[in-house]
C-alpha cells in the first residue's frame, strides 16, 4: 500500500506538523506502507534529511504555507479560490497514491483536495474551525464539503477533539465529521515522587506558547530550588550560570520520553488562541502521566476538568502560573495519582496504533 502524507505546513524540524508527520511515517512503515511525505517547498534541508533517513520519499510539493498572509478584501473570493486551485494542481504532481493522509487539514486544503482531478480517498484531521488561518475559511471549507459531496469522493474527516468536531460539523453539510484517535505515542510515568523536583517546558515556543513569560518563570522556579527542562527548538532561550539545573532541548525526537522526566509540565498558552483549539503539549502530558499547569478557559483545562491530573492559573501572568504551581505542588501526591489514572484512560482511546489502524480501514 502507498500513502502520501500531505502538509503544506511542514517546514522545519519543530511544532506539530513535523512531529505528527514523522511519527506517522514511522509507524506506517513499520505496518508495510510506502510512505511519501509532502511538505512546504521552502522546507529547510534537514526536514527531507529526516524523512529519507526513515526510508520513505520526500517531496517539497506546496508553494504556499498556511501561516502566509491572507488579506481579503475585495477580492477576497477569487484570491481564496486560486489560492486552492494552485494546490489543486500541486496535488496532481504528487505521485500515484493509494491513500491521501492530511495530519492538519486545512480549509485551503479541503477546497483543493475536492477539485483535484481523480483524487484517490483521503483521510483528515481538523485541529480548528475553518475559520483559524483565513479569513473565508468557512466559505472554503463549506464549499470544499460541497464538492466532496457531489463528485461522490472517498473522504473521513476526523476531529482532533468532540467539541472542535461539533464546531467543524456547522460548517460541513452533510459530510459528517468524525471523532478520531489523537495520534500520540510514547511511554507514560509509572512512578512519582513526594514533591515534585523538575519542571517542564515544551513545544514551539512563540508568543501564543507564552515564551515572554518563561524566563521570570524561570527564575522564580531556579530560586524556588526546582530543575527545568527547557524545549527551546530554535534556542531563542538562554539561562546565565544555570549550571545543571536547566537542561535545553533544541529538539525533541520522543517528546513523551523528555515529559516523563519531569514532574509537572507547565503550558503558559495563551488563553484567546486556545479556547476552541487543543494544545498538543498538553494532551502529551496528560497520556505521559505527568500533572499539569493550564490555563483556564481553555479547551484543554475544560478537558482535564475533574480529571485530577492538572491545576488551573487564572491570570496569565508570572504571579498567575506560579500560584497555580505551588498549588499543585502542595498536593503533588493526590495530583500524581489523577494523572497516573487519566493516562490510562487516554490510551484506552488514543495513541499513534489506534490512529493508524483506523487509517487503514475502508473508507466506505
């Protein structure tokens, strides 16, 4: 079996989209499938390195990312709709396939997908409403449904989270949209301390991930005595004579590996960005068992809600997380058994295995 992994917003060997697109590739060819990953045309050298290392075909396919700027204005229509008709044609050049993968499907990409000329089924996994990176992402998605529809294409379309499925759903007609396994592997903590030691910082880290607030954060959590453990892949943080105290990560090939080292994971995200939209740093933690520091009103406090495993800050500011980490670390005991039993319950449903077995179902 061949498949092709699509992902306009593969770029460089960091976030979601590389770490979702690698493991995948992994795991397909670990089950037989012939994989082609095909990415972002500006892609840094080392993402295809990566790739052809795992023994599966790189392509740089796409000439528009999905974080380039979209201005609608009064022809906002006719720019969206060649915007998808120049990824139309860039599908039609990706080698012969069995099954299109889309691990972040966007509203472009759906709209592309469905005036492809005889396009193989596609399976697509949708991590916000249409409307998170265009303007008319709504109008693009509701079309791209329609199109589906009519020309009778093979499609699953699944949701990384209920609500954002039932969010999505307004959008997609009759195309229904489906809850799918979250595709995240690795091992989960087994064993606790008393107190909790060491602190942890992961994922892309950029304003929305609160970078501005982590240095204080760390200072005030040096003087408190905890180790950190720093993802940091493009090393935009820098620690003055933290000695060992701080391990840096630049890159991170088994993220859950590096979180179960820790003792608590803490995700200063930005509140406005994330109340409709998981985090991925977040579900990472709650399969690795290890207790969380969230924001509330997000929707990955309102998942952890009663699960014992996280505690909430209100402001999102450096007094705001650090009163929320001294409250879990106050009942670090009770906390480590709610995330030791949430883990549990997570691969119950979820992980990368269960993902790749229902991608290799029949589309009916």
């Amino acid at each position: 079996m061949k498949i092709s992994i699509l992902d306009h917003g593969l770029a460089a060997k960091t976030g979601h989209h590389y770490d979702y697109c690698h493991s995948l590739a992994i795991h397909l060819i670990e089950s037989g499938v012939s994989v082609n990953v095909c990415g972002f045309q500006g892609a840094r050298p080392e993402v295809g390195s990566a790739f052809r290392d795992l023994g599966c075909k790189f392509t740089p396919a796409f000439s528009r990312s999905p974080y380039a700027a979209f201005m609608p204005g009064a022809s906002g229509h006719r720019t969206l709709d060649a915007i998808a008709r120049r990824a139309s044609r860039e599908m039609e050049r990706i080698a012969g396939a069995d099954l299109w993968l889309f691990p972040t499907l966007t509203a472009d990409h759906l709209l592309a997908f469905a005036q492809t000329r005889n396009p193989p089924g596609m399976v697509g996994m949708v991590h916000t409403g249409p409307h998170a990176l265009h303007a008319l992402g709504g109008r693009a998605w509701a079309l791209g449904c329609e199109k589906v529809l009519q020309r009778g294409l093979k499609a699953r379309i699944g949701a990384i989270d209920p609500l954002v499925r039932d969010l999505v759903q307004t959008y997609s007609q009759d195309l229904p949209i489906v809850n799918l396994p979250i595709p995240t592997h690795g091992p989960s903590r087994t064993s606790y301390r008393d107190r909790p030691r060491t602190i942890g910082f992961f994922g892309h880290q950029r304003q929305e991930r609160g970078i501005a607030l982590i240095p204080e954060l760390s200072r005030h959590l040096l003087g408190l005595g905890y180790e950190l453990v720093v993802h940091d892949t493009r090393q935009q943080l820098h620690f003055e004579d933290a000695g060992d105290t701080v391990q840096l990560r630049a890159f991170a090939s088994d993220l859950r590996a590096e979180m179960v080292s820790c003792d608590i994971v803490v995700c200063p995200m930005d509140r406005a960005n994330y109340t409709q939209r998981l985090s991925g740093i977040a579900y990472s933690a709650l399969a690795s068992g290890v207790p969380a520091v969230l924001p509330a009103g997000t929707l990955s406090a309102m998942r952890t809600l009663g699960l014992g495993s996280s505690c909430n800050y209100v402001e999102h500011t450096v007094d705001g997380i650090l009163g929320a980490i001294q409250r879990l670390a106050g009942n670090y005991p009770a906390y480590a058994q709610g995330a030791e039993r949430d883990a549990a319950l997570f691969r119950q449903q979820h992980g990368i295995e269960k993902f790749v077995q229902r991608l290799l179902e029949p589309i009916p």
